[in-house]
C-alpha cells in the first residue's frame, strides 16, 4: 500500500495543479502542502510488513495495479484523440474523472482494497453533481478528486489495511465484533 499511497499523492498534486489552473491567480505552491503531509506522514509510519504474505500480497497489487493502470492509460489516450477530434476538449476534466474513477474498481477488487470501492464513488458521485449543477465543473472536479485522493493516502496511512486489505482499526481501540479479550480485568 506504500507504493499506493505515493501514486494517491502525487495524482492528487496533478488534479490540484489542473484544477487551479482554471483561477484567475493561482498558487501552485499550495499543492505542495498535502503532499509533503502525507509523505512525511507515510515515512514515519512504514506501512510495509517484512513477512513473506504481506511481500506475496504487494506483488500480486502491483500486478493488478499496472494492468488497471495500462488499461486506463489506453482508455484515456483513445478519449483524448476523441475529444480532440470533435471538439470537445472542454470536457477532458469530466471524462478523465470517470475513467479514473473506473479504474479503483478492479484495483479495489483485486489487490484487494474495499476503500478504493469509496474512492470511485466519491469520484463518480463528485463528477456527476459538478457536471449537472455547475455550469463549469472543470474546477471543483480537479480540486475535487486531488482532495479524494489525497483523503484516501492519508485513510491508508492513518488507518492501515490488514492483511485481507480492510481497514485496521485504531491502535488502542477495540470493536465489539472481536469478541471478548484476554486482557486483565476483562470479564467477557
């Protein structure tokens, strides 16, 4: 997931640059602070485990994670021709925004990691309601999708996944799920 975290992160700055590209006088030094957060953030909690399931289960994500990403990287060259080719360019932020979107679905499946299947919602809802409610949603779906992305390292990075890819719970925090402990004084 360490690798996952870095590719959220830097995306996210890649979004965050497009989207303030369409403000009159953007800053583009403000995209540098999400992402030094969330690196700093990552280096200090060293989210790779040393046994030999966790090395067997980044391989097989890493695998999963170039095929959706070639297969995304082919989808989003054929649109880009096709909206070059009729005019539509405009629209480039909308239709990148659901191919990526798209892309969390296999990754989500596979690697496996269920908050990916969030992030595509988020995204899918996201560039739904901007396009229908803002006459031009080309910003807030770029500040938009760096803020999912970036939400999304920093879940993985505060909150790890286990080794089935779900969300660990809190370092000291107990879910009533887990059944009773052996802790002293615990009577369950």
């Amino acid at each position: 997931m360490t690798m996952g975290v870095v590719v959220l992160s830097l995306f996210g700055g890649v979004w965050f640059e497009w989207g303030i590209g369409f403000l009159p006088a953007a800053n583009s030094i403000l995209a540098v602070v999400p992402l030094v957060v969330i690196m700093a953030s990552l280096i200090a909690r060293r989210l790779r485990s040393n046994t030999s399931a966790g090395r067997e289960r980044r391989q097989r994500a890493r695998r999963v994670f170039a095929a959706a990403s070639a297969g995304e990287v082919v989808i989003l060259l054929a649109s880009f021709w096709v909206l070059s080719r009729t005019g539509l360019g405009k629209l480039a932020p909308q239709i990148v925004g659901l191919i990526v979107a798209l892309h969390f679905v296999p990754a989500a499946h596979f690697v496996p990691a269920p908050r990916y299947f969030v992030t595509s919602i988020a995204i899918l809802a996201l560039v739904g309601l901007a396009s229908v409610m803002l006459p031009d949603g080309a910003l807030a779906i770029c500040i938009g999708k760096a803020t999912i992305l970036w939400s999304t390292a920093a879940s993985i990075v505060f909150w790890p996944p286990n080794q089935e890819g779900r969300v660990s719970s809190a370092p000291g925090s107990s879910r009533a799920s887990d059944g009773p402990s052996n802790t002293p004084g615990n009577d369950g």
